[in-house]
C-alpha cells in the first residue's frame, strides 16, 4: 500500500503514490515506532499504549529484518536483543504461571493478574451494541454472538499435541464445538469454504461446516449436491 503521511488537503481529487517499496514500508515503520517510544513516557496499563509497547514492536521489526540463520544481520539481531531487553528489565511484566496464562484469553488486558501483556485493545460493553463486529468475534460463537470462522488447523493441533494431549497449555485456548443428531450425541462433521452460487455460477466463497461420511479413511460433507473431502482423519 502507499505511505500517506498526514492528512491530504484535497481528499475529493487524492492523487495517492504508487505502492511503496518494502525497503520504505520498513523505514516508515522503524521512524513511526521510534517517535511513538519518544513521545510516551507514562505506563498505565496494557491497555494502553506505552513506550514499552512501542520497544516489543521495534524488536520484533528488527527481528524480522534481522534476516535468516544462513544469512544474517547481526546488526538487526543486535537491535532487536536490545529492544527486547528493554521491556524485560523495565520491571513492568512478568510472565504469568501455567495455571493463570491457561485462562489468559478470559483475562481483561488491565486486570490485576494480567502481568505478561504488553498491549492489547480492550473492549467494553458501552462501546458496542454488536459483539458480532469486534475481531475477536471471528474466533467463536458463544450465546448466539460471533461469527467462528477462524478455527484450529490440524498442522496446529498436531505442534499442540508433539508431547501428548493436554501437556502444552496453548491447547487450553481451544473450545471445540460439536454437531450433534437428534439423540444429542456428537457426530463427525468438518468446516470448510464452500462455493457461492448466483444464477447457477459460482460468485464467491462461504464458510459452511456440514454432515459426513466417512469413505477410505476420508471425510465426505455433501452440501447443495455438492461433496467436499477432507483427507484427515477427525478425531
């Protein structure tokens, strides 16, 4: 995207540049972030920003810009040390125990035992009347609210499980949810983007999440007539 700083005067007749190079979208970033650690100075909580929010970030640019095992950039990896170094021995965070950080999604970003967040944005009942909206909504349905359309890979839960199931405590963060027949028992069923008809030809994409079949160790949903496979076994 284009690099506007500013306000432009004539926003009827916006004559933007062409899409910024990699190199200037870095150097935008460094110089944005740099002025942001300049400017604060009070730490309130995470949920605000902070000079420490702006230091995590510049690590993690650096980081990024540091380049790869094979092919380094010292100088870059040094920066990124430093920032991170910053945040550490500023006293301000702490990593939480096992127990707490298994409910950290359940914490609210300035709440007394939330000790590891750098910054988050808060939400608060006063600003919404839509749950559906926030991007947390994404997530999860829960009472009706949210959409659920980002969901655990299996490459993801099989990292989560290398050690077995339950010992890696990101797994606490994952609720599944379960289709169940008219006897309420749970039955097999996978989510997938299925095709968005108009006319008879496909217009777009729809998240769908459908009965199956299992055929040769393949799940099977049939949707309108039409059957989508997942090749990994569920369970």
């Amino acid at each position: 995207m284009p690099i506007v700083n500013g306000m432009p005067e004539d926003m009827d007749n916006l004559d933007l540049p062409d899409r910024s190079s990699v190199k200037d979208t870095y150097e935008q970033v460094l110089s944005d972030l740099k002025k942001a650690e300049e400017l604060m100075s009070d730490f309130k909580s995470p949920a605000y920003a902070s000079k420490y929010a702006a230091q995590a970030l510049l690590a993690k640019v650096y980081m990024y810009m540091s380049g790869t095992f094979e092919n380094p950039n010292k100088e870059y990896a040094q920066l990124s040390y430093n920032y991170a170094n910053e945040v550490i021995e500023s006293n301000q965070f702490s990593l939480l125990s096992r127990s707490t950080f298994m409910t950290y999604n359940e914490l609210a970003p300035d709440a007394a035992s939330q000790t590891e967040t750098i910054f988050a944005v808060k939400f608060i009942a006063s600003d919404w009347d839509d749950w559906g909206s926030p991007l947390g909504s994404m997530y999860a349905e829960i009472d009706g609210q949210g959409w659920g359309e980002v969901y655990a890979s299996a490459k993801y839960m099989d990292l989560l499980h290398e050690t077995g199931k339950n010992t890696d405590a990101r797994e606490a963060f994952i609720h599944p949810q379960y289709k169940k027949n008219d006897a309420g028992d749970q039955i097999p069923a996978f989510r997938f983007v299925a095709n968005l008809y108009t006319d008879g030809k496909i217009s777009g994409y729809v998240y769908r999440q459908g009965e199956t079949k299992e055929v040769g160790g393949k799940l099977i949903a049939t949707v309108d007539d039409e059957e989508y496979i997942n090749s990994r076994r569920c369970g």
